[in-house]
C-alpha cells in the first residue's frame, strides 16, 4: 500500500502542479495591473470556497469508495482525462501539435485584464483560481478514492504542488515559462490512464495480478504505447 499511496501522491502532485501554474499566470496578470491586494483577496476567497466545500463533502467520501460502482465511475473518469492529456502531450511531443507558452499566456491575459474594472480583475482572478482549483479537487478525490491512506498521499501531493508554485511564484515574480509542462502533462497523462485502467478493473471486480504492484506495470505498458506512438508521429510525413 506504501507503494500505491507514493505513486498516488506523485501523480497528483504534477497534475496539482499543472493546473496551479495556469492558475498562478492569471493571478500574476491581475497584480500587475490591478494591485496584488486584490490579486491575492481573490485567490484566498477562492480557495475559501474551495476548502468549504471540501469540508462538507469530504466526510462521505470513504463509504463511496468501497462501492464498486463508484469506482468503475472514478476509473472511467480517469481514462477520459488521462487520454485527453496524454493525446495532446503526445501530439506536442511529436511536434503536431504547439506547445502551452506561459509567457503568451500571460501577455494576453496582462492585455485582457488591463481593459477591466477593479471589480471586473478581482473576478478574473477569482474565478481563474476556482476553475483550476475544481479541477485539481476532482484529481485528489478521484485518485484519492480508494482509502483514507490514498485520499491522505493525494492531498499531500496537492498541497505540495500548492508549495512548491506558490514558492517560485514569489521567487521569479513572473510566468514560469521555463516549467516543463508538456513533460509534466506526459507523465500525468500515463499514471491518470494507469489508474483508470486499474479502477476500472476494479470496479468489474476483476483481481489484478500482484494487487497494487498492478498500477506499475499497467503505467509502463502505457508509457511504452505513449513512446512508441509519439516516435511514429515526429517519423510519419505531416498531413495537409
């Protein structure tokens, strides 16, 4: 279990991480235009929001996951948004597809916000910081799902991402462009498609060779497919 729980924890630590990042580059826009008072007040009030209703739904969350309806859902769940993110990295890695600039990203969203109000900046930071922040709570919650050791190793791993963004955020006061987040997104997209495999199969109650050891060996047949695929695309002529 000791295994299952570090790989759970590392997984959505870069998963946290990713989301957190795009998150920090509309924060970053809004304090450099409007005041970081009011970048920061939007950031806390969502993540208040956030932390809420975590609170009242986090008590129920154990007797769910025993279910094994609930997690054929969750790996089902995990299937669709680890394929989403290992195609695109994929495709980014093949060269088919530009990589995510945060530079840009933060240039057009500098643009954007110098055009709004106050009010108007503090709800652009807001609800950027409660969009990601959703969708790193369903990642803890989802690979968090199997017992309270897990649903422990996967907040510790979002709240270290938490740390670790907020960290260099304050230190390089500026996008984090030299972040590698398409390889991040790789490796996020491989472990989310593990899992969903893994759940899935547990939710049909099909018992996996070597239990938990199974979530290893099913992330490397991923990542030899993910390979071998991002290897034919950079080979094979591009399509018009």
């Amino acid at each position: 279990m000791e295994a299952h729980a570090l790989a759970i924890g590392t997984t959505t630590f870069l998963a946290s991480a990713v989301e957190m990042i795009e998150a920090l580059t509309i924060v970053l826009a809004v304090g450099v235009t409007r005041g970081w008072g009011r970048a920061l007040g939007a950031a806390v009030c969502a993540v208040a929001v956030l932390a809420i209703a975590v609170a009242v739904a986090g008590p129920r969350l154990p007797a769910l996951a025993e279910n094994h309806w609930v997690k054929l859902v969750v790996g089902l769940v995990a299937l669709y948004v680890g394929y989403r993110w290992l195609r695109k990295a994929v495709l980014r890695a093949a060269g088919r597809m530009a990589l995510r600039n945060e530079a840009v990203a933060y240039a057009r969203g500098l643009a954007r916000v110098e055009k709004e109000s106050a009010g108007e900046a503090f709800a652009t930071a807001f609800t950027g910081v409660l969009t990601e922040g959703i969708e790193v709570v369903a990642i803890v919650l989802a690979l968090g799902s199997g017992t309270s050791e897990t649903l422990a190793a996967a907040w510790a791993g979002a709240l270290a991402a938490l740390v670790v963004v907020v960290v260099v955020g304050v230190a390089v006061h500026r996008p984090l462009e030299r972040v590698p987040e398409n390889t991040m997104k790789y490796v996020v997209g491989v472990m989310l498609t593990a899992f969903g495999v893994f759940w899935v199969g547990e939710g049909l109650e099909f018992s996996w060779p070597a239990s938990e050891i199974a979530l290893f060996y099913l992330a490397g047949c991923v990542l030899l497919v993910a390979l071998a695929s991002t290897a034919a695309l950079r080979s094979a002529p591009a399509t018009r």
